[in-house]
C-alpha cells in the first residue's frame, strides 16, 4: 500500500501566496494565539492546533468546532460577559477568549 498524502500533522495554514488579514495577537484562556484579520476565532484556534474547546458533560468526550456555522454550539466560548460560538465571532487584536471550563475553574 502505497501514501500520497504528507505527513502528519499536515499544516492547516496554507502558503504565503494567500492574502491575508493582518497579522494578530489575541487571547485563550490567557495563552497568546496568532491568527489573522478575518478569520474566526475557532478558525484561528484550529489552525493554532487547539481543537478541544469543552467536554461533554454526559461521557467527557471532547467538543469543538463542528458546524463552523454557529447552529451546533459545540464551540462555544467565553467573550466578556457573554457566552458565543467562536465560529461565529471575528478574532481581534487582544481579544480575550475563555473556553468554559477555564471560566468555571476561576470562578
């Protein structure tokens, strides 16, 4: 059996050749994240290789992004005072972002 695909992990940022926002820095759970204008905050954790934003509270698996169209809720997040889908809100220059249980934990 032969591969034709790379490696694993396979980049989820592709080249240089792609305009993009500029560059940024914004904030989960207190941890710097770099992303772009532009792109979602669950676009930009996934590409930063964060993919778990909660646990199921029925048997622990790991949630995140699902739908990537605010409809499952499966990414939800902490933004300020509200709770939102991260698929859903446009990351911003020291944005501040709490996944759930980091909110709970401090609570």
């Amino acid at each position: 059996m032969t591969t034709d695909h790379p490696s694993f992990p396979i980049p989820l940022r592709s080249d240089a050749a792609v305009q993009r926002g500029a560059a940024l820095r914004f904030f989960m759970d207190g941890e710097p994240v770099e992303a772009f204008a532009g792109e979602s905050v669950a676009a930009a954790l996934m590409a930063a290789g964060r993919r778990t934003l909660r646990h199921s509270p029925r048997d622990g698996a790991p949630r995140g992004a699902f739908c990537l169209m605010g409809s499952c809720q499966e990414c939800l997040v902490w933004i300020g005072t509200r709770k939102q889908p991260s698929c859903q809100v446009a990351v911003a220059a020291g944005l501040e972002v709490e996944s759930l249980p980091w909110r709970e934990a401090r609570a």
